[in-house]
C-alpha cells in the first residue's frame, strides 16, 4: 500500500479521484486538502462516499503532512502546484498534477495564456506529459506528471494515429468538441446553473480556448511540425462527457484507417476502437477510464472524420491520474480502474 | 379569417403548428387529419391545447373536405404528400409542405436518398422552396411550398452570406450540427427514451444524411456552383433546438464579415445577426421562430466560423411554415409568430 | 396604454414579466431596475428578448421615475417592497408584488419565519392576496398586491373545494410538493448547478419551509379555522413546473367530488379540471397562466388525493401578476396571457 | 467460481447484473437470454461492456443450458419465471426471480393485479421474498428468491422500523414516491421517449399500481396486521432513483426515532440512516447497492417523515438480486457491491 495525498480536493476531480481510489488494491488516502473546508468530513460534502472515507477530513494544505506521502495529486485551480511542487519533489514525493501547471513546455507560452508569470519553470524540463499512449515509459520514471486536459485527451487520441502517420494535412485540423457542465467546475457561476445551462446548447471560447495550445502541442509533437487547428469547445446540457468531432483533410490515399486506428492502439487498455461505421454515445464510457473512437469517411472523399468520446471526469482527468499512478508506482494500469461504464 | 387542414397532426410539427396558429389571428384550423388517431381530441392527446381546440377531433383524411380549405399543411413522413397534393391544387387549395416530398428538385436524387421512387414528380416543377430569405417573391404566389427541413434551414441561413460573396472556399464547408430529439419526431424507439438519450450525446449519419442533399443544393444556388460539404448531425439530450457549427476556409480578405452578414439580413424579421464575439445559445430561441447567427474568425486567420441556432420545431418547420403561409395570403408576415423565445 | 416598471427584473420572474408583457396589447414597460446590472441592456442579459425590448436598459431603482408608472412589480427578495411601497403609493403608483413582503397578514408571523422585521406593518390592513379564484373583487379595486408564492398557489388551488365544502379534515392535511429548479431563483449556488441538481430528486426543508404559514393562513380562510398541514417540498431536475400532490382525509360521503371541482372552478379562466383518471404533467402548463387539477380516491376510501400542476415562473408568479393587473385595470383577464403552454 | 445465467438480458435490470458481476470475483456468466436479440453480442447492445463480455452473446433460453449454471436470475416480464422456474429446480439451480412472479404470497391476489392466473402456485410455499434486512436467514438457505420491486424497496426499508415498534397508525400510511424513467423498462413507448418525460413530472396510477399489494403485505407483516396504505407513483425526468416520501402517523410519543432507526440498521450493509436533518438526495446512491433514509419531525407533532432514497436498478433490483446471490451462497455480502455511488 502506498500513501497519497490529494491538495484541492473539494472539486469535481477530487471527489472522482476518493470515488476511484475506494477501490484501489494499493493505495491508502493518508490527506486531502481544501482551505475553504478544513476540518469538513468529505462524506458530509459527498455522501457517496459514505462508509468509505467516514474518518477522513479535509485539512488545511500542510507541505509537511503531504510530503510523507508517496505521491500527492493536484485538483487544484493553476498556479497551486507550481507554488507547492518543488517543495514535495525536495521530500521524495511524486507529484501527479491535473491542473495545467504544467502542461505547456514553454514557460513564456503558458504565461501568456494563463495572464500570470510561471511560477515554477525550473520544473518544466523534467515533467512529463501524462499521455500514457504516447509518453508511458517515460511516466514510469517520472517524479512530476502533467495530467493532460480533458479537451486534449480526446481531440490527441483521436488525431494521433493520422499525424503520426502523415495522413492529413496538419495546417487544417478542425475539433468539434462538446462537453458537458463538470468541464466547467464546481464553481458557482450562473451559467453553470440547471436553469441556464439545461435544454440549450451554445459554443464558447470560439475565438480561442486555453485548451488550443496544449493541443497544438502535442500534436504539433505527432506531426513532427506545427499543426493549424480550429478549436470549438460548446456547453452541452449533461453531467459527464466529451464528445470529440474530429475532421481532417486527407492529403493521399491513406489506405485502411480502420485497419491503422486498431493498430495504434492494439496494446492500450483505455483506447477502444469501435467496429467501423460505429457512433460511439458518452454515456458508454460513463464513470470509465476510457475513450472510445469510431473513424469515418463520408463518400470516400478526401475529409476523414474521427469521433472520440471520454468521460471528462475519469479519461479526462481523475481516472488519467490514477493511470499515471499505476504506471509510476508499478502496478497493474488497470488497477482501480476496471469498472465497465454506468449505463443507462 | 382562412380555413386550413392539417395532414398528419399527431406529430411534434402538427401540435406546433396548433400551438403556433392558436395565436394567430387570421387562421381558422378547419381539420386535422390522422388516421391512426381518427375521432381522437386534440386536447386528450395534447392537454397544453385544452381551453384552445376542445371542439377539433383527428379525422381520417377526405381529400374534398381538405379540398375546402385555402390552405392545408402537410405534417406527414415523406410520401404523403406526393399522394394527395395533386388532387388538393386541383381543387384550388395551396399547399405548405413540411415534409421532404417536394424539397429536393432531382427526382432521381430524390429517389436515391429516399430509397423510392418520387411520387410527383410532375409538381416539382412549379413547387417553391421555402426558405424566405431566399425565395421571398416565388413563395408569395406559389401554390406549392416545400418547407425546408431543420438542419437544412439552420445551416443554409448560416452559410448563406459567405457563398454569395465568393468568399469561402465551397468545395471544403463542414457543417457540425447538434440537435434535440424532437427532431428524431414522436415515434417510440429505443434509442429516443430518455433513459438512453439523456446523460449521453453521440453523432448519427456520419457517412450520410438524408438532408445533406438539400443543404447541398441549396448551398449549391448560393455559390452558383457544385459544393462539397461535410455535415455530421449529432444527437444531444434536450427536447428543441439546433446548433449548427459552421466552418469555411476563406479564399481571400473578407473585409468586415459581421457588416456583410448584417447587411444581407438586414429587413429579414425572422434571422437576428447577434454582437461581434456572441455564441448565441439554443435556448434563446427556445419556442420562437428566429434564427440567430454570430461569426467568429479565430486569430483572424483563414477559418471562418458561423454559429446558427435555431428551434428546430419553429423556424426549423412548423414557425416557417406559418411564415410561407403569411407571405402566400398577404399577411404581416410576423402574424403569429411574434411571441419572444422562453427563457429560462 | 398603461405604463409599468419592475423593480429586481434580472431575476427569472422579471425576465418572465418582460416575456408575458411583450404580447400585452395595453401595457408598456417604462422602467426595470437592477442595482447590480444598472446600464446593461435587457437584450444583453437575455437575449431571448432581442427585438422586443431593444431600448430597455436596467436602471437604478428611482423613485420618482417609477412613480409615474401606472403599476410597479416587485420581483425581488424581501424586504425591498417594504422599502418603497409607501413612497409609490403616495404618488398614486399600485403596487404588484411577486415578494413574500405582503403575502402574511400577521407582521409578527411574518417577522418570525423571515428573521427580520416587517419593514412596512402600516401597509398589510389594506393588501390584498392576490389569488384571484378568491379575492377577485379586492384585487380590482387594490392599490397593493400580495402576489401569492409558488407551492401556495398550487397547494392552495387544490384544496379549496375541499376545505371550503368541510369535506376533508382539516388538521391532517399533506402536501407534497416538487419544483423545478427555477423556484430557487437565479442566484449561483453550488446546489442549483446542472452538475449538482440534474440525475437527481431531494427533499428539502422538511422539518419546516417559508411558504408554510402563507399556505396555512390561505387554508385556514378556507376552512374557517386553523389548519394542520405537513408540507414537504422537492427539487426535482427540470427547469420549470410545480406538481403538488395533496392528500385529505374525508370526513364524510362527499358525493361526486368530480363535479365540485368543475363547479368551483367553473368561470376560472385559468384553473382547469381534467377529466376523471387525469394525471396532469408539469409541461402540460409549461409557460402558460395555467392550474391543471385532477382528483383521485383510490378505491373509494377515505383518503382524496388531488393533483395539481402549475409554471411556477407563470401561474406561480409572473403571469399571475399580469392577471391581477388585468383585474385592477379592468382589462380583459386574459390579455397577454392567451397563449397555449408550449409542449413538447 | 460459480455459474450464473440471466433469463432475459436485453433489458435495464439484465445490463446492470452484467455490470455488478463483471468486478464480481467469485462469479461468472455463463448464459443471458433473449428471444428477440438470440445471436447478438451482449457488446454490441451495450458498449459500455466491451472489454468485459467479448465474446458472451444472446442465446434463446435453453432450459437444459440454463439448468447447468448454479443460479439463474430471470430479469424477464411477469409469467416468465412461473413457466421455467420448476423445471430448473429440479435440475438443482437455484432462482433469484427480479419479476413479480413470486413476490405476493396469495396466488389470488396475484392474479386479480396480474390480470392472468398465477403459473406456479405450487412453488409459492417455497419462495422467500428477498429483503434481506427482514429475511436474511431464510434467504440463505433457499431455492428460489423473490426480489423485491423497487418501489417496495424504498418505502419498505422507511417504514419497517416504525411499524415493527408500532409508532405509527398502520391505517393511515402515506407513500408518495418519485422515480426515474428506468423504472418503466426499455420498451419503446411514446411517453417514455425524452421529448415527453424530460422536463415535466407527473403523478401515475393514483388509483392502484401493482406493487401495492406487495408493499402492504411486507408492511403488513411488520405491523402484525393488516395496513391501511396510500400510494402514489410519480415519473421524474431521470434515469435512475426513487425517492420515498414517507408520512405516518405517530400514535404516541416515540422516543428518540432517529436512535430507534439506527439501531434497527446498525449491521446493515445496505441501508445508511444519514444525521438528523438530512434530506438525502438520489444522486447519492446512484450506481450503487445502498438505501439510505432520513426522518423527520416537522414541528415535534404527531406526523413522522422517512425520505428513503434508493437506486431503481441497484438496491431495487439488480444489486438486491446479487445481495441475494451472495448470501445464498456464503460470499461476502458485499462482494461486488462495494463500489461508492456515482457523483457529480
């Protein structure tokens, strides 16, 4: 068994993070961290939980506590894990962040998206972007894991095996993704709330989201080169999920992509490529650590058109922790994380 | 005051267009005609409709006694009105078509998507595509009216002002369109419970939908030329609405797009060009007949982005209905339809 | 044309007034004030209402301005009404107030359950309640309007026939209630986001609610003597609708409860008696001034059960105060509110 | 490892067993039935089980297969399990039945609510019915289980500790219970679609539902007597949940009830009395095996309020089914129950 530590942990990922590790074979929650709830039990703020975390408490964050700790996850805003990592790294703790913190390579790029300096960029070099199906080994011998963004994880998945490939042409990539509210947080906003948000549907960020960048990133890493990519994240009026509409233009007769998506991802136990002409629904990976892709191509033209769907919840955030964690620690990656999706 | 008919009025369209012309102060409901719920109230099905309709009955349809109305709706699967209208325009009545029976010019690409053969095609001819915006003059004198169909009317309302200035590429338009399942209409099926569309979004018809041949001629006139388009429509868990995310790839400097989408519908009453940086939301048309439409130019980079919601029930059929209806008796063309979205 | 203000119109009833008077043919809004959004177009907050209200801004509350209204609403919290009703009063403005600031005879009553003083005791003698299935005669010649709260009108319609006929006992009456999540309001709280509040039913304030004494009083009229009731309200996951479902205890053979119900409500305009075996749905009112009722007696027992369902936004506040300005302005009842609920 | 198979899978309470037994670890499918989809993988109905049931398909109900497995759970219609249970019997496999067939003790009754005679009255003597928190001990040791209904469930466990004690007047008990479309199956009808449920709430046989003759005989036999009970069914516009709202009448002063409760419940498993003043909500318990209640007394007056919130497809089917499973057969109670509930 090891311990871990959860700093922020009120939040959307935090609660996902106690639901998933409930099961886990070998970790124990030693702390959990909130400033605004100290001294709470989180089953008063989560009665999910009841019967299985009743002794543990949100505490004040305490560098000291967490730093006896095997490995300490970040559900925390940005900005928290840059002013508190070094200090864990310093105390042998591994660090697995799913905040943004570190998730840009360049310190100068992520300031200008985030509208405040970097605040740990002597780290930067050696965190490790947490994509296990492109950077597991890496993972395994990492002390500071940079969760990728829920956006990200399905938009990357879903283009990886045509840039890596050199199928399309990286200049014009459009991702239509849609998700649902808990992408937005647990913060109170009226926007968020059931009255405003359900029976509707709307766009935002349209003229660019901070997501873009992270996602150029990795895969401006796949294409070998810069990618142009249009982003447009809408709100859709559900809990859970992410659907990704990838279109790409194909720039040669690329064979059989179905053919090339299954082998891309024959040996990864969380990317599921769907039988062809499949539209894979975001209640099937409900509460599950996996994304589901399905690959079209209207008229044998030239636009291909990949469909990857997530939990943004699990895939997307607390369930790529814990995938993280598995990897780095030894464990079976499946472990804690074996649970078919809740549906209907 | 005018006598209409509605054909096929147990539907969402039918009880729409109820509702929509229980305000109307020119129009007369003379029949509704369903032969499954022949002698049925109105009211019983529909109890929104108590205190408005409580003499009206679902009657089995009787071409003479439809023959007495100035107008009659059809509300009806495709094929129905291929099998009536002749024998209705003989007897001077005029028809506003929701269907897809007259929509489509080519009887044989209509016969290729429909998977029959067309039933009339000697009415094609005279039969007026019903999108105001467009067809203003022709549907004023028209006896035949195909109305357009919900994903047709958003994306063409949206693609509208880029293809008759030149400015877009028309071989490369991806048209991202997200709808509430009423547009899946009141037949009991299993994927339309609640208890499998809610929590859940998916796309359908990726390889192809049968509206895309419309969206393509109508796009089609616009740009004077063959278009190539891509169109994925997506199911997502509410009652009403359709967003439709539009992208084209500019082919020079567009000068000031949102003057030029102003300008072009500047006198229509039904198509509002929302402030520079909107992303009008589905709610806010929620029960109204308006199309709301917001460009965005990312970067101001070579991506155009048009976003276009309307109620798919409303300005997406049963709404533009009324409208043709207005404009073909010399109505206020607002007759009817000036009741402001509901929201929240 | 009269001219009326609304004080607090950012909140769900002020954009609903503004939605209902929109069609009203002899009202005009002259001024709505937020203290908060002051300067903000009304079009900019919702835009839903774009094209009807293009010049309304919201505006510091004024005294002197909303004093030259014919009639101000108050959609706020309480305890403003308190504030200016004596001040508009005095220069001949009738007051509408969807608040609980004058719903409670008793100033000490009130006092107790809103933990704060009556602000304005001298103004409760000449208030009237404005339920006009009751007071319609007061309500004409008022000057100041306690608009009844949401769970009471419902609850209250429900009982009436019985308690006002002896048939049940009074001392052991049930309501049990649920609402949509818009009879929160449109504050940002954690509980009332789509993450929080959609997939899921809860009852709240069990052991004791606010609108528990505005329906004892209103019960107790009815029955001419105090009243015991149990009043349990839920949140249930949809936007708008209150379903009330009521039980009573027969004390006699109360002969065809049926037609008592038709009879009481007979010349209601907006009260209606579903058919025998009717099971009224929320939507079946959805945006419309309407109370849909049925009644139950299982197995001919001695427990009645009544079914009501009102739009908590409408029936429950807004288009019940457009019907008491009606009233008071000796215009028809139902102008502005004629239109069907909208539904699906 | 023992052998189960599954009588009618194809339905809500058949995908959720195969979702509880994939983490079960002493337990293995090896048949699930269903005439209409014989030859399908159980994957291509349920995505969300891929990776879990590759290679289990449909088959039609073959008695002899079905014989060979140590327990069968039908999650079959009414009638089903009366014409198969006797001839698996007598092959030695044990029945966990999730219908109705065997529920009500009194084959008379059961055929006046059925509408058809009962099909297997000789069995009935044998029959326990499954509540474990009455039966335990006579589950353990029988052949053929009746697992409670839903409703039953939830207003059972909320009441028994104040009929047991004799709290409450057993003529006058008040169920008014909300549930989740689930509850209604998966076959196709018009009122289940999304378009008709979502957003609204109705009441439903108010007059008389079928498992009021199974609520009143397990509440009778807690009370010793027969009971007077009221009970009213309402569709909420969610997937999964019921929520009991329970109302009795104390009949003299009862002590310290929430004491009383939590003694009543100490070594269960399954039921969670929450702190004084709880209003547990549905989401609590949603995806898990876990009824969890709270009472109140508004006032200290003479009427006593359990809310009892339960999961429709867990606790009040497919997880009571395998609670059932395990105690039969000397697992862990809680073996592959043990995962909290899903929230957000």
């Amino acid at each position: 068994m090891i311990k871990v530590g959860i700093v922020g942990g009120t939040g959307y990922t935090g609660v996902e993070l106690l639901r998933l590790l409930a099961r886990h074979p070998h970790v124990e929650v030693e702390a959990i961290t909130s400033r605004s709830e100290s001294g709470l039990g989180v089953c008063e703020l989560y009665p999910n939980l009841r019967g299985h975390y009743d002794e543990l408490r949100f505490s004040e964050p305490d560098p000291q506590r967490l730093g006896k700790c095997d490995a300490v996850f970040f559900a925390t805003p940005h900005g928290v894990a840059h002013a508190l990592a070094g200090e864990l790294l310093e105390q042998g703790t591994r660090i697995i962040d799913l905040s943004a913190d570190f998730r840009i390579r360049d310190a100068e790029l992520w300031a200008e998206w985030y509208g405040q300096p970097h605040g740990a960029p002597e780290l930067l070099e050696e965190a490790v972007y947490g994509l296990p199906e492109v950077n597991r080994e890496r993972i395994r011998s990492s002390r500071l894991i940079a969760v990728p963004g829920c956006y990200p994880t399905a938009v990357q998945l879903g283009f990886l095996p045509l840039l890596e490939a050199g199928l399309v042409d990286p200049q014009h990539l459009i991702a239509d993704c849609k998700s649902g509210v808990t992408g937005a947080g647990r913060g109170a906003k009226v926007p968020s709330l059931l009255a405003e948000a359900s029976e509707s549907l709307k766009a935002y960020g349209a003229s660019g989201h901070r997501h873009l960048p992270e996602i150029r990133q990795g895969l401006g890493d796949a294409a070998g080169d810069n990618v142009g990519l249009t982003f447009v994240p809408h709100l859709t009026p559900m809990i859970r999920g992410i659907h990704a509409t990838l279109y790409g233009r194909l720039t040669s007769e690329p064979g059989d992509l179905q053919k090339r998506f299954e082998e891309r991802y024959a040996n990864e136990p969380f990317v599921d490529v769907m039988p062809p002409g499949s539209h894979p629904e975001t209640r099937s990976v409900k509460g599950a650590n996996m994304c589901r892709l399905a690959i079209h191509r209207p008229g044998g033209g030239d636009t291909v058109i990949v469909l990857s769907v997530i939990d943004n919840l699990v895939k997307g955030a607390s369930g790529q922790a814990v995938h993280n964690l598995n990897l780095m620690f030894g464990f079976d990656e499946t472990a804690g994380l074996d649970a078919p999706a809740i549906m209907p």
